[in-house]
C-alpha cells in the first residue's frame, strides 16, 4: 500500500490515438467481487473482446489469485508463438516445477 500514489483526474479519459484490442487478439477478465469497478460496466467491456473469463475475485487477481493469471498467460501464448520441444513436453511444468494436468505437448517460445 505505500507505493500507491494518487492518480491524475484525467487519466483514462479521452479517445487514445491507437487502440491495439481492435486489431489483435483480445481477451477480458471480469471479476465478479471487485468492489472498484462494477461488474456490469466490466461485461460491457468485455463484450468488446474475443474472449471473457468470469473469476469469483477481487479487482486484483494477480495479488489474490496468481494462479488464475498465469494460467490464461499460458493459455493466450497459444495464440501468439511457436511449439519447441523442451521441459519435456509441458510449459506448465516448467512454469510450476511439477506436472499438470493438461495437455500441452510442449513450451511455447517467441517466433
């Protein structure tokens, strides 16, 4: 809490000159305990995107629940990069450090 810092009145207001999520792949998570950004008016911009995932969280997943973000990065790498053989056949392996549950036959790498 004491690296928070107050933020501008402006910021997030005005149309950005560029909008990637209209060009690219884009994927929303609405989280359905945040009690900073209504639920509602999160599935609105949600609609918006290619792919909504609804998690019984708060407005910081990453903090609550980590797991649940690092398994939709793995999930979306599918979408953006190449197979390569290595840790034996499984990104969650070498992620977690133990076999998972899923099957994925190898780590994804940057083309």
């Amino acid at each position: 809490m004491g690296l928070l810092r107050a933020q501008a009145a402006s910021c997030g207001r005005g149309v950005p000159e560029h909008q990637s999520w209209k060009h690219a792949p884009s994927a929303y998570v609405v989280c359905t305990k945040d009690r900073a950004t209504d639920t509602e008016l999160q599935q609105d911009m949600a609609a918006r995107c290619d792919s909504v995932r609804e998690w019984q969280t708060g407005h910081s997943p990453f903090v609550g629940r980590p797991e649940l973000v690092i398994d939709l990065v793995l999930e979306l790498l599918d979408v953006f990069v190449v197979a390569a053989p290595v840790c034996d056949g499984d990104l969650r392996q070498c992620v977690y450090g133990h076999a998972a549950s899923s099957s994925q036959s190898s780590i994804f790498v940057p083309w």
